[in-house]
C-alpha cells in the first residue's frame, strides 16, 4: 500500500456522487490522509481498490443495487490487509454485526460528524472492529446488550469458546475448516455484537453474561 509522506491514502466508494466528492474535500483537509479516487459501483470499487492499493476504502454498505458489504468481501479476498470502514445512513445494529462479519474494520453513520469520521479513521486497526462512538448512544434496533441476552451465532460462540482457550484465528479456522478471512469475519461479528473493540474486551464481556465456560472449551 502506497504512503505520501505518511499520510494513508484514502479511496472513497459511493454511489451518492455529491456525498463522495464533498466527503472526498473534506478528507483533503484532514492531515495525515490523501483521497486517492473515489468510486461509484461493485465493479469500479473492486477495480480502483486494486488499481490504487489505497491504506483505507470507505464503503458505503448500499451502492445503488449492489450491496456494499458483498463488495467488502470481495475486497478483502482481493486485499486482505487493507482497512475498510463502513458508512451508511442505517444506524441499526443488526446491520453493524453484518458489516463486521462482511469483514470491514470499522462503521460510522453517515448522520455523525465528520470529526467523527476521520476519528473512525485514524483508530482503525486490522484484526480489530471499530463502530463509531455515536452509534452506541443513538442506534436503534439492536444494541450490543439485547444481543448479548439473544446470544450469538452457532458458530460464533464455538469461534468466541476456541478464543477463550487460547486458541489463534488461524488455528480456529483449521479446526473448523474455515478460511482464515472467514474466521476474521466472525470476530469482527462478535465484538460488533458484544459492543468491544479486542479480543480481551470480547472475552471479559462474555465471561460476564455466561457466553463462555471459561477453560471448558465449549460455549455455554
């Protein structure tokens, strides 16, 4: 991936032309970020994706009649080691989870700040899920405590039980004969769903609610 004197380059994946292009003037403002492109559809975010090697992609989760988090999928097949935020106009958590488990690092409403934004921005991390602090006090639907009480996936909680005990992503895909990005994608999902941002966070929460028999191995 291509740094200009240590800014991150940016590309910018919306079908909302006015959005992308005042989000992208805003962007060129920010120190530290330099907006290599924007895009408009799945094909031309995929290809400018691996045209530009951007540091970040900030991806709509809706492109018109495409679906945004397939496109985060299919970029992270392509990319694995690219960071990718999520934006949308939903604030619902159900659909926080879903981009999480699409694989992307972070998720901020388009209703938030900009300021908001460019912190998503900086404080993304590969390996990690990031949701924008205002989500956690306006969203509606969901939140990560009524999906703590409605539990997690099958195969999450044997991911988050495996995670318990020790047990690296790339050794739990094995064990479930799962890709690695896959296995990614559920913790992202789980953190998304228990309201964290690690994996000690991700534990410590599900040692609380009982979503773990701590040492045991399998879910509870």
């Amino acid at each position: 991936m291509t740094e200009h004197c240590g800014a991150k380059t940016i590309l910018i994946v919306d079908d909302h032309r006015a959005f992308a292009d005042a989000l992208a003037m805003s962007l060129r403002g920010q120190p530290g970020f330099v907006v290599a492109g924007t895009a408009s559809t799945a094909e031309s975010a995929l290809a400018e994706a691996i045209r530009l090697r951007p540091d970040l992609i900030v991806l709509d989760i809706r492109l018109g009649a495409d679906d945004g988090l397939a496109v985060a999928r299919r970029i992270r097949a392509e990319m694995p080691a690219v960071l990718i935020v999520a934006v949308s106009a939903c604030d619902d958590w159900a659909w926080v989870a879903r981009a999480a488990s699409a694989g992307v690092n972070g998720y901020a409403p388009k209703s938030g700040s900009l300021r908001e934004l460019v912190l998503v921005l900086r404080s993304v991390r590969p390996e990690s899920f990031l949701a924008a602090p205002s989500l956690r006090q306006h969203t509606s639907g969901t939140t990560p405590d009524d999906a703590v009480v409605t539990r997690l996936t099958s195969r999450e909680s044997e991911v988050l039980a495996l995670l318990d005990n020790g047990v690296s992503p790339a050794q739990i895909a094995r064990i479930l004969n799962i890709s690695v990005n896959t296995c990614r994608g559920h913790v992202k999902a789980i953190y998304a769903k228990l309201g964290v941002g690690s994996q000690l966070e991700a534990l410590a929460t599900a040692r609380r609610y009982g979503l773990v028999n701590h040492g045991s191995g399998i879910p509870a």
